[in-house]
C-alpha cells in the first residue's frame, strides 16, 4: 500500500470515464476535469490502469463522468475493471439510463450504485439538472432497488433555498426504499463556482437536525472521516468537504480523469499523465508514475491554513458555452 507524505494511504481510484453528460446540473464541478477533451481512455485501458493500480494496493473503483451510462461499452468497462478482482466496484450516475444497464452492470461486478436525486419535486429538479426527468429516475430507482446491489445511494448536493426544506422528505423516501442518503455539500468547482454565493449551505442546520431527530454513529475512517447518522433506521452519510481539514486528512482516493491523468487533487493539479504508459501496456512505466503521482498528494485544507483552492482561473460564458 503506498502512503503519501502526509501520512494518508491510497486506496481508491475515482474512474472519470468520460466528460459528456444528458444533464445540465446548475453547479456541475465535471470532476476536476476539462469538458471538451480529445482523447479518450479504452475500457481495455481502464482495466489496465485498474490491474497496475490493484498491485499498488488500491481494490476499491468508483466509476463516474460526465455521465457514465452515456458510454456504449460501459458494461465491458465495468467487466474489465471487475477483472482484477477489486473488494468494491461503484457507479455515481444521474440515475436516467439505468432501466437500460443496471442489471448487465450488476452482472458483471458492479456492487454498489450512487444515484443523484437533488429534488423530489418535479420543478425543482428540472431547474437543477436542466432536464424534466424526476419520474424517471424515480422509476429507475424503485427498479434498480430489486435487482441486489449491495448498496443503492442517494446523492442529494444541498442547495440553499432550493433544496434544504426537503431533507425530512427525503430521509423517508429513502427509508421506503432502504436507501442511504449522502448529503453533499456545494463544491465551488467548475459550474459551482459562479452559482457558490447563491446556493451554498454550510450544512451546519443540516447537522443540527440530524443531532436532533437522530444520532451520530460515527465516522467513515476509510474515506474522508465523513460523519454518519441514523435517522429512522436511515443512514445519513455528509460530504462536507469545503475548508475542512479533517474531510482532506482521510482522504484516500486519487482521481483517473478520462483522458489518461492521474489527478492527485479534485480542486487542483497536478496531475500525472498515465497516456503513454497505458498506450504501451507499460506495467512498470504506470506503476513508477502512479508512486510519482502518489508522492505529489497534498491535502487542499490544512488545519490553521486558509483554505486554497489552487490556481485562481478567469471563467467567461459565450452563449452555451464556457471558457
Ligand atoms: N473534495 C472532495 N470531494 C469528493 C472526493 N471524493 C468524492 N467527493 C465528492 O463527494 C460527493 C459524492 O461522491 P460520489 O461519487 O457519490 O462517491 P463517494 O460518496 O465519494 O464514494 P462512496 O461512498 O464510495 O460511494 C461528490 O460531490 C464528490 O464530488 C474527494 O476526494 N474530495
Ligand atoms: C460529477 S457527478 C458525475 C456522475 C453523474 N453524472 C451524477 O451526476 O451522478 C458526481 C457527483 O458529484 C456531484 N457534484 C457535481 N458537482 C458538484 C459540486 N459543485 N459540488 C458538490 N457535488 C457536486 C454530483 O451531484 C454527483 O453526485
Ligand atoms: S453533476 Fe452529473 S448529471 Fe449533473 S451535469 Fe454533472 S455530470 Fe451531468
Ligand atoms: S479536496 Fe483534494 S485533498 Fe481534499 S479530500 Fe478532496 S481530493 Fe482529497
């Protein structure tokens, strides 16, 4: 297992498989990666990037985007992954294409899933994602639930004024369901930047409701030392990551953005280029720069810092479009 200067050991591995998405979500951070990139990773690559990582310790996948469902070969990427044998292998999608997937993907190692729902009311989720497609998701879920993933999350980001009224409704949807709920806290990150004044929620009322109506059992020591309460016999996993030194302290992931880099921050570079050692299927080459990438890990929030969220980028918006 390799363990970085700061004493954190790398676990996990975020898989971003692409930067394309059928969401338009208001505050969208595309996982610390560029939109428009002009390569593009095999499943076969991913597996091979998986298999080096496993050497290394790492046995934990998560696979993301953009979205991930809107990769044709998403199963093979999910096969080859599986392949290595890893303890843990998750998805985090918006939820929409998995009437079309969900059960070749649990039939080829997928574990566990993570499903984005930032509102249950129609207009609500509509202003947030850019698309009118809650009862879709909904459906999706309530089938997805049957089919025996270890794990079927609720990812909720907490919007001030949008959504924060709702987290009493969504704890018993998600205890009608058997679902964990992450509450997530808004990242000032790529189209979370701009919106960040307007919505973010420090998620300290959150925290007082949980400590009313519920209890703290304790925290995730294998990720972020992320707190988790029982409300209703429903657990409550919060992401609170925004100048939190402790969340930056645990964290034990690094992130395989879908052209090829090795991210070893989400707010920030550097980043490894892992390209052309996968494209030459060099295992010693990948592993040599996977320990360089590892050795470059640094936490963003440092007790008694101020918070530092890397290079300070000029964002201009043309249209649709954003530089
Ligand atoms: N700042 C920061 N945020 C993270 C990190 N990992 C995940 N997140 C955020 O946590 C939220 C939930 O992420 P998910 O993709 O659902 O995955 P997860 O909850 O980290 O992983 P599991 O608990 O294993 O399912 C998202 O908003 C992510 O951006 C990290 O290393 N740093
Ligand atoms: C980037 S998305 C990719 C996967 C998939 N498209 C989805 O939305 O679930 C991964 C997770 O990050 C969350 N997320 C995106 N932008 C965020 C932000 N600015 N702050 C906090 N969480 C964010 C999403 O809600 C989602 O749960
Ligand atoms: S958060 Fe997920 S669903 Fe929303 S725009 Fe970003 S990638 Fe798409
Ligand atoms: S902000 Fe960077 S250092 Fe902190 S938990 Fe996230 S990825 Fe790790």
């Amino acid at each position: 297992m390799l363990i970085d200067n700061y004493g954190r050991p790398w676990l996990k591995l975020r898989i971003v498989v692409n930067s394309v998405c059928n969401y338009r979500c208001l505050f969208c951070h595309f996982e610390g990666q560029g939109k428009f990139l002009s390569r593009e990773l095999s499943a076969e690559d991913i597996g091979f990037v998986a298999l080096v990582a496993k050497d290394l310790g790492v046995d934990d996948f998560k696979i993301t985007g953009g979205e991930p469902l809107l990769r044709r070969d998403i199963v093979k990427v999910v096969d080859e992954i599986n392949k290595v044998g890893p303890k843990d292998l998750s998805m985090t999608t918006n939820g929409y294409f998995l009437d079309v997937y969900a059960e070749d993907l649990l039939n080829h190692g997928l574990s566990r899933l993570n499903i984005s729902l930032h509102s249950l009311d129609k207009g609500r989720y509509r202003f947030i994602t850019g698309v009118d497609a809650l009862d879709k998701v909904l459906e999706n879920i309530d089938y997805v639930n049957r089919l025996g993933f270890k794990q079927v999350k609720i990812n909720v980001v907490v919007l001030r004024g949008l959504n924060t009224d709702e987290i009493p409704m969504m704890i018993r949807f998600a205890a009608k369901y058997g679902l964990v709920l992450q509450l997530i806290e808004l990242m000032p990150m790529g189209e979370g930047f701009p919106v960040f004044a307007r919505y973010y929620d420090d998620l300290s009322d959150v925290i007082n409701w949980l400590n009313k109506h519920g209890k703290l059992l304790g925290t995730r020591k294998d990720l972020h030392n992320r707190p988790i309460y029982e409300v209703d016999g429903v657990k409550v996993e919060i992401v609170k990551n925004y100048n939190n030194p402790s969340f930056c302290a645990g964290c034990t992931t690094m992130r395989l953005t879908s052209d090829g880099r090795l991210k070893t921050c989400l707010y920030k570079e550097p980043a490894v280029d892992l390209w052309p050692y996968i494209g030459t299927r060099d295992r010693e080459g990948l592993m040599k720069a996977m320990i360089y990438a590892n050795s470059l890990r640094k936490p963003n929030f440092i007790e008694g810092a101020s918070g530092n969220l890397g290079k300070i980028r000029i964002r201009v918006r043309i249209g649709d479009l954003t530089y």
